[in-house]
C-alpha cells in the first residue's frame, strides 16, 4: 500500500452516514478494512459499527470518466447496498 492511501487517524474526520465507501489503490482493498479497524476513530463510525464500510477501488472511482466508468461504481454501490 502507499503512503498516498494509507489509513490516517489524522484523516478520519467523522464522514458519517449509512454507508462508507473508501477508495484503496488496490481493487480488492485487501487488508484496508483490517488496518483502519484498529484506528478508534474509525471503529466510532455508524456505518462501520453497523458493518456497512465496503472498501471500493479507488482507481474506477475517480480516475476514470464518462459512462463507462459509471458502470463499476453503480455495481460497488450495488453490492454494498445488499449485505
């Protein structure tokens, strides 16, 4: 992972709501979610107390453009809106 999206304490400013998506450089976001559960400010959240955090690939979500990127964002939104 590289410092550019390593969990930060500093970075968790209390983003609330239903649900929390967070962008990881890796696709899969292996091992973010277990990182940033080990930060207090995170585990507060009301969307990760109620298991409703979903890593999401960071690269589909802002670098790409048009409708066809639009298509891997509304699928992770999909996804996570159904556990």
């Amino acid at each position: 992972m590289s410092p550019h999206s390593s969990p930060s304490s500093r970075r968790i400013a209390r983003p609330d709501g239903d649900l929390l998506f967070i962008g990881s450089l890796d696709a899969e976001g292996t091992g973010l979610l277990d990182q940033l559960a080990s930060k207090p400010a995170y585990r507060q959240l009301d969307a990760v107390r109620e298991k409703h955090a979903t890593a999401i690939d960071g690269g589909k979500w802002t670098s790409l453009g048009g409708a066809q990127a639009a298509v891997p964002v509304l699928d992770g939104i999909r996804k996570a809106m159904v556990k």
